[in-house]
C-alpha cells in the first residue's frame, strides 16, 4: 500500500504539469486565434472603405457624364433651332427679292415699250443664243442691283456670310455631336465602375462575415477543449 502512494504522489505532479502545459498551448492557440481573426477582419474593414470611395467616385464620374451629356443635347438643340430659323429667314429674302425682281422687270419693260428706233427691231432679230436664266442668276442680279443702287447689302458678302454661319453651324452640330456620344460612354464606364465597387464591396462583407465565422468556430473549439 505504501508502494502504491508513493508511486502516486510521484505521478500527481507530471500530470499537474502536462495539464498547466495543455491549458497554456490551449491559451496561446485562442490568442493567436483571436490576432488572426481581428487581423482579417481590418482588412475587410479597410477593402470596403475602399469600395465605398469607389463607388462614390463612380456615382461622381456619372453625375459629371449625366451632366455633360445633357449640355451637349442642350447644345445640338440650339443649333438645330438656329439652323432652322435661318432657312426661314433665307426663304423669306428669297420671296422679298422675287418681289423686288417683279418691280424691276415691270419698270424695265415699261421703259423698253417706250424705247422706238433701230436698236428694239434689232433686238427683236436678234436670236437667243445664251441659255435661259435661272432663278438664282436673276436673283443674284436683282440683288447686285440693288447694291449698286445702294438699296442693299452687297449680295457676295452676304453669300460668303452665309457659308461661313452654314459651316460653324455644321461644326457645332458636329462637335455636339460627338460630346455627347463621348458622354454616354462615360456614363457606361462610370455605371460599370459602380457595379464593380458594389461587387469588391459585397465581397468584403463576406470576407468579413467569414472572418467571424472562423473565431467564433476557434473559440468554440477552444472551449471544447
């Protein structure tokens, strides 16, 4: 019997040891655990700041886009309008100076009626051999005619005014044009910078969600044990 005891009070305090050795193993798995778990979690914190800036930055690259776009269309619109008003004002130069033409040839004719002698019977032999007139040509000399009254505007500075206003305005609808579809393409790459922050956003939330997941499954553990 004695043997006995004493071959327990001997083993009593490696077995005291071996279990203060497995409670400290026990502590400083839970503690590295515990480093690792708020490690991740920091990093998920900082990945979904990341996507939050992203996709305020893709919500502002769109505003601009949406922003561009409409002073684009704003733009093509008042060149169209301006295009438009100056047809109807060159339609109605057109029908002032046909009526202005009237008056000239009513003028003219009543002073060649009055005209007798050799030089009319001339002209009526005469055969036509130049081709026929055409609206633009008697327009175009009504309106030098009326210059040279000094009635009028000179009609070839007019002209060249009205190709250069006719070629800004093609420019312009042209450039609009092109802002615009440069503004819609922005605007889909902003749209598609938003779906990927929201995307790097979501993934960072699992990450997290993963994270405590696994601490809470190494504390339970560490309690089972």
């Amino acid at each position: 019997l004695s043997r006995r005891f004493q071959t327990i009070k001997q083993s009593a305090p490696n077995a005291t040891a071996a279990a203060g050795q497995r409670r400290r193993a026990a502590g400083t798995n839970a503690q590295k655990m515990r480093k690792k778990t708020q490690v991740k979690a920091k990093r998920a914190g900082v990945n979904a700041r990341a996507a939050q800036k992203q996709t305020a930055q893709a919500n502002r690259r769109a505003a601009g886009a949406q922003a561009a776009g409409k002073k684009a269309r704003k733009a093509q619109a008042q060149a169209q309008a301006k295009n438009t008003k100056k047809k109807a004002q060159a339609k109605a130069a057109q029908k002032g100076g046909a009526g202005k033409k009237g008056g000239a040839q009513a003028k003219g004719g009543a002073q060649a009626k009055g005209k007798k002698g050799q030089k009319g019977k001339a002209q009526a032999k005469a055969p036509a051999k130049e081709a026929p007139p055409t609206q633009e040509s008697l327009d175009e000399e009504m309106a030098m005619y009326w210059f040279k009254a000094g009635k009028g505007p000179d009609p070839t500075l007019t002209r060249l005014d009205n190709e250069m206003e006719a070629y800004w305005e093609a420019k312009a609808a042209a450039e609009a044009a092109s802002a615009a579809a440069a503004a819609e393409a922005a605007e889909a790459a902003a749209n598609g910078a938003t779906a990927a922050a929201e995307g790097a956003a979501a993934a960072a939330e699992g990450e997290g969600e993963a994270a405590a997941a696994g601490e809470a499954e190494g504390e339970a553990a560490t309690a089972a044990e």
